[in-house]
C-alpha cells in the first residue's frame, strides 16, 4: 500500500515526535563510560600482547 508524500512526511513526524531524547547528563556519563570501558580494554589487550610476546620470546630462546 503505497502512501502519499505528505502522508509519509506525517507518519515520520509522529514517529519522531514519540523518540525519547537522552539528557544532557545521560550522553555525557554514557560518553565518560566508554571513554573509560575503551582505555580498560585497551590495557587489557596490551597485558595479552606483552604476555603472548614474552611467552614466544622466551619459548624461541629455549629452542633457538
């Protein structure tokens, strides 16, 4: 079933107009906790990149 164009434009303002908006200080923490979830990963990733690199470093020494 095929709509209109002003029916169309309608039907998205009254979709829109049911979208609930974060607050000011919702966005900021949700920003601050990805920021902060971003950098434990990163740390996290770098200690199983030093461990796997130490591990191979210390097995080549072994057998090289």
């Amino acid at each position: 079933m095929a709509t209109n164009p002003l029916q169309f434009i309608q039907q998205v303002r009254a979709e829109v107009s049911k979208v609930v908006w974060p607050t000011r200080r919702e966005v900021v923490l949700t920003t601050i906790m990805v920021f902060i979830m971003a950098t434990l990963t990163a740390i996290f990733f770098a200690l199983v990149d030093l461990g796997i690199r130490s591990g191979l470093q210390g097995i080549l020494t072994l057998f090289g």
